[in-house]
C-alpha cells in the first residue's frame, strides 16, 4: 500500500488518522508540525501527505508550499486535515497546492475513501 506522510500537533488526532490508516494496510510516518514534516520529507519519500493547517513552528499551508518545491513532492498528493472550513482558507490552501480538503471531525470511513481517490 501507500507510504503516508501524517502531519498534526494534536497527538490523538495523529494517533487516530495513523491507526485507521494502517489498519487498512499503509504505512504512516507521524511527524508533531510542519517543521519536522519537512525535515522528515527530506529524508524519505511519501505517496501522500495529510497534514493539519493550524500548528505551531509551520502551519500546514507553509508546509505544503515548501514540500511543493522539492523534486520528489511536485505530483504527491496532498491532503488538508483541519477544523478550517471557510472558502478563503481552502482557497489559501488550493493556491499552495493542496491536493484535496477533509474538515475535522471525520469518520475513519470518510478518511480512507479520500486517501483512496486520490492515490488512484
């Protein structure tokens, strides 16, 4: 299955995304905010990336615009895991590249249905 990129300072919400995630087979890299996100991308290479927007040290639209101009990540897609719903932060979201938007609180069903449409 994938290798996945789970990107949230709450740790039961990285617990939870990574745990429905692996139950249905992915591998999933937990990272506490956007600066270790990209310290970690840095080193590995990831199918997917979810992260939330609002964190400490580089919110998760910061992060995608930076993992955006590595080599490796210019197609990977990337998925916004957030309480922000407004049309002006999705669209914020959008213009640096995220791939797709799921608003907190979701259901693991929910989660894994998107992870899949947008691995193909």
């Amino acid at each position: 299955m994938a290798s996945i990129l789970a990107v949230d300072d709450s740790a039961s919400m990285r617990q939870m995304v990574a745990f429905t995630l692996k139950m249905a087979g992915h591998q999933v890299t937990e990272a506490v905010d956007g600066m270790n996100a990209l310290e970690i991308a840095q080193r590995q290479r990831f199918d997917l990336v979810i992260s939330d927007v609002n964190m400490p040290k580089m919110d998760g639209i910061s992060l995608i615009k930076k993992l955006r101009s590595l080599d490796g990540f210019r197609l990977v897609p990337m998925l916004m895991l957030t309480t922000e719903s407004s049309a002006d932060k999705k669209a914020e979201g959008k213009a640096a590249g995220a791939t797709g938007w799921i608003v907190k609180p979701f259901s693991p069903d929910q989660l894994l249905q998107t992870v899949k449409k947008v691995l193909g």
